[in-house]
C-alpha cells in the first residue's frame, strides 16, 4: 500500500519510524525549460539539454532535463518530504541511478520512496542505516529515474 503521509512528521522523526515495506509518494516540482538550459549551462552543457534548436536536431526531438538535475529535484524532494529534520545524519553513498525517460519542459515531477531495509549499526548504537529504493515519477506516472538511497539516521532511543 503506498502512502502520501509519513508519520510521525519530518520533524520529530527517527530511525524507528523508517519500516521496512512502507511506500511513500511525495512532491511535485514542475520543471520549467529555464530551470533546464540554465542548469545546462551551468554543468551539462549538452546541446540537448541547453539548446531549443540544437535539441529540435537531436535524437530527442526537443530540449530535455539533464538526468543531475533529475537528481537534484529527487533530492529536493526527498529533503522536503522523506529525510528527517531531527535525525538525519548524511549518506555513506548511493546506489545505481538509472534514467528512464527523459524530463521534458513542463513536467511535474514527484517520488515514491520504498523503504527496503532498516539495520541498526553494530558499532554506534544510537544510530541506524535505512536503505530506500527512490523512483521519480513524471506527471503521467511514468518512471523517469530510478536509485537506491541509504542513509543514516540517528534513534529516538540513544540505548
């Protein structure tokens, strides 16, 4: 069963609340053509990503969202919504990305969070690490980007 609230908030929630089997949905980010090119000129300065007419030309037939800014709004919105305010404590890394369908101007881009697992740390016990598996969604639901997130947070009980 997917769910659109995660409780207890982001605000007062720790390791013990992230179960293993709970989905989630959040967002949505709209994504504009200038979030787009300015982003490429920035860092992916491909033509098909900072080009209107270059893009027209290519194999995609128009402008599209490079796949780190599809990864930057998944963060946004796994900040926004999913990572502890309280006891959030970084990432030790990431597993694959996988991008599945470019981003267009003007779509709207939301989440779904499955917590695979939730281990508490051998070595410091007021911890624990949660591994997520993170699909970004377009507007139609289709899948555009798929990875697998660990983070580690800190535990409501310190003991």
């Amino acid at each position: 069963m997917t769910n659109t609230v995660f409780n207890p908030p982001i605000e007062d929630r720790y390791f013990e609340d992230y179960i293993p089997g709970s989905v989630y949905e959040f967002g949505s980010i709209l994504v504009k053509e200038e979030d787009i090119i300015d982003f490429a000129r920035r860092y992916d300065p491909q033509v098909f990503h900072l080009d209107p007419e270059g893009a027209r030309q290519s194999t995609y037939g128009g402008i599209i969202a490079s796949g780190w800014l599809t990864a930057a709004i998944t963060m946004r919105l796994l900040v926004d919504h999913y990572i502890s305010r309280v006891a959030g404590m970084g990432s030790p890394g990431s597993g694959p990305i996988r991008w599945l369908k470019p981003v267009r101007p003007g779509d709207r881009l939301s989440i779904r969070v499955k917590i695979l697992r939730a281990s508490h740390s051998r070595i410091k016990v007021d911890r624990g690490v949660v591994r997520a598996f993170i699909e970004t969604l377009n507007q139609k639901g289709e899948i555009v980007m798929t990875r697998t997130a660990v983070g580690i947070m800190a535990c409501r009980n310190k003991t």
